[in-house]
C-alpha cells in the first residue's frame, strides 16, 4: 500500500507534505526541549546514565587549558507503527573544537569488528537459533577496563 493509497496525498506534487505528516519534531536547542516535560524527563534520563556509569567528572580547569562545551542532541524514537515510543536526549561534547596534539591524543570507540557480527550470524543460520534486536541505552558512556 502506497502512502498516497494510505493518506490521499500525492507526494510527487509536495514531497513535504510527507514530512509534515509522517514525522516528529525534535528540538534543536536546550531552550526549546527544556519547556517539554517529555524531554526534560529524557535529559534527566541521561544525567543519571552519565553519573551511574562514572563516564565523567566535574573537575577544576588546569591552567592554560580551554573547555570545549557541550551540546544536546534530541531524537524521537518511533516504533514499528511509526508512533513515538520514547525520547532520547544525549549530552555531546563539541569535539570538533578540539586540536589534535594540543587538546588530546589518543581515540577510542569501543565498536563491534564486521566480522564478529557476520560469525555471529553465520552462527545463527547454522543453529536455527531465533535472532532479535536490541538497543543497549547509553552504549557509549560505559568504561572499559
């Protein structure tokens, strides 16, 4: 079934009545999301995953060093009926301010290989085993070693 068999709606002549009809909105800015309890609730959410898994800690500024800020980044997660289902709200640092050799020297993203998930798979289809998806919240904030 066709969205225009779905809505009446032609998209060829206004492909932006899709958007309009068929997504949400996520704010752009702090000041925006803070008014909507919604993602308040998310940011606090994210708050609590940053103190809960020591991704950080509030230190004085040495010398001679600059901050880099932060900045929030708002998503609607939809569910297979494309309806809301919940709101994430993640705490990033602006990276892009920073100078390689002055600001920091080393990267690390702790990221599954290619070929651990195509084992994994191989492993699945071999065993008949049933596969599911998972999101893991805050994957990113967790410490290694």
């Amino acid at each position: 079934m066709t969205n225009y068999e779905i809505t009446g709606i032609d998209q060829s002549e206004d492909p932006l009545m899709h958007f309009a009809l068929f997504s949400y909105y996520d704010p752009t800015t702090f000041g925006v999301a803070v008014k909507d309890s919604k993602w308040r609730k998310a940011m606090k959410e994210e708050i609590v995953a940053i103190v809960r898994n020591n991704t950080g800690e509030l230190t004085d500024l040495p010398k001679g060093h600059k901050t880099i800020g932060v900045k929030w980044i708002y998503k609607t997660k939809l569910n297979e009926n494309s309806k809301a289902d919940r709101y994430k709200a993640r705490l990033v640092a602006k990276g892009y301010k920073q100078e390689f050799g002055v600001d920091y020297r080393e990267v690390f993203t702790p990221v599954v290989r290619v070929d651990a998930v195509i084992l994994v798979i191989a492993l699945v289809a071999q065993n008949s085993w049933p596969i599911f998806q998972l999101d893991v919240k805050s994957t990113f904030l967790w410490r290694l070693g």
